[in-house]
C-alpha cells in the first residue's frame, strides 16, 4: 500500500520532468532569435528538420572547418538543387554552429525568406563583412547540369576572402531529385602555388577552388 501511495505521488512529478523534457528539444524549433545578418536560429531549424524528411544528408570533412574565425566554403552547385542552402545548412547542423550562405535575392518575398535562413547578398562588400566578423560563408559556382564537375565561381566573391583574409575551402555536394541520399565532403583549405598580392590572387583562387572541388568531386 505505501509503494503504491509513493508511485501514485510521484506520478506527477515524473510527468512534469518528462514534458519539461520534450520541451527542452522541441525549443530550438521554435525559438526566434535574429542575428545581426538577418538569420533566425529557429526558422532554420524548422527547415533542417523539415529537410531531413526528404533527404538524408550526410557530412564529410567536418573536421576540416575551423571551431572558430571565418571561412569560405566553395561548393559546386546543380541546377535546381538549391546546394549553397542545403550545404549551409547541413555542415550547420554537423559542426553546431551558424553557417550562411550567398544568394539570396533583394526582392520580396524570397530575399527575407533566404535571409532568415542565413543568406547573404552576392556583393562582396557583404560577404567581406562576414568573414571578417568571423563567419563561415558557403558560396556556389555557377550551376551545373549534373554533380559531375563543379563551374565556375565568381572571383569577385572570392576576393572576399582574399580580402578579409581568411581560408577557402573547396565542398562537393551531390544529390539526386528522386533519391534521398544527398552529400556534402568538405576538402582542407585551398593553397596555391604561388601568393600574390595583387588583382589575380582571387583569379587564380577561385580556379583553384574548382579544380580542388572536381577533385573531390571525383573521388565521391
């Protein structure tokens, strides 16, 4: 009778700890916190949760990124795929900090929506700003047909990172409009063989971030 009395009396208190629980991780979906770039953490989560319904992505090279200070993450991009904005969101999801993304438009109502996401205007001043803040930004090349090979990226947005000084890193991602599997392999950052310090240095970077992503590319 008294083992029956206490069960009956801490019913509720396990009831409430486990509700209490379920609300601890069901929060981050619907929390609302705006960053300074117009990124909103709970509307993210929303959609990387909503995302995983249709896709099951996986992250390589995790490792790769840096814990702290800004990076450029160049990845090829399918046409129709959306890869920039999966990939940020993905390597966010995998390494647990905020990742952006560049592309998004200035015209209602897809530029706030993309924003809200992490996206970030294609003007260099903009994604300088992020880097230099300490950022981790992904940038698509031009798109693609197929995964097989990456196009070109435009140099004026990798001067970005030439400018605030931070690494590149070369990303493949692969993905297929029926199947669920989807990819993204991120490379150690890009070198190149000679520095420069004038006009070619983001010329001769952003050739070298595709060439780096094909590589990849290839060994997917």
């Amino acid at each position: 009778m008294t083992d029956h009395l206490a069960t009956v009396v801490t019913l509720p208190t396990r009831m409430t700890a486990d509700l209490a629980g379920r609300a601890v991780r069901t929060v981050g979906l619907w929390a609302d916190d705006v960053d300074d770039w117009g990124r909103d953490e709970g509307i993210v989560n929303r959609v990387w949760w909503a995302s995983r319904l249709r896709w099951d992505i996986n992250v390589g090279g995790a490792a790769n990124l840096l814990v702290r200070g800004g990076g450029l993450i160049a990845v090829n991009s399918r046409r129709y795929a959306l890869a920039p904005v999966f990939a940020a969101l993905a390597i966010g999801e995998a390494i647990q900090r905020p990742v952006r993304f560049v592309g998004r438009s200035d015209v209602a109502p897809f530029g706030p929506a993309l924003q809200r996401l992490g996206g970030l205007l294609p003007i260099a001043d903009e994604v300088e700003g992020a880097l230099r803040a300490g950022e981790l930004v992904v940038l698509g090349a031009a798109h693609e047909s197929s995964n097989r090979r990456c196009g070109r990226f435009d140099h004026r947005l990798i001067g970005a990172a030439v400018a605030a000084q931070v690494p590149v890193f070369p990303g493949a991602t692969t993905s297929s409009p029926t199947g669920r599997g989807a990819r993204v392999e991120v490379g150690t950052p890009v070198r190149l063989a000679r520095r420069r310090r004038g006009p070619l240095a983001e010329v001769e970077l952003a050739r070298g971030a595709r060439r780096r992503v094909d590589k990849v590319l290839e060994a997917l």
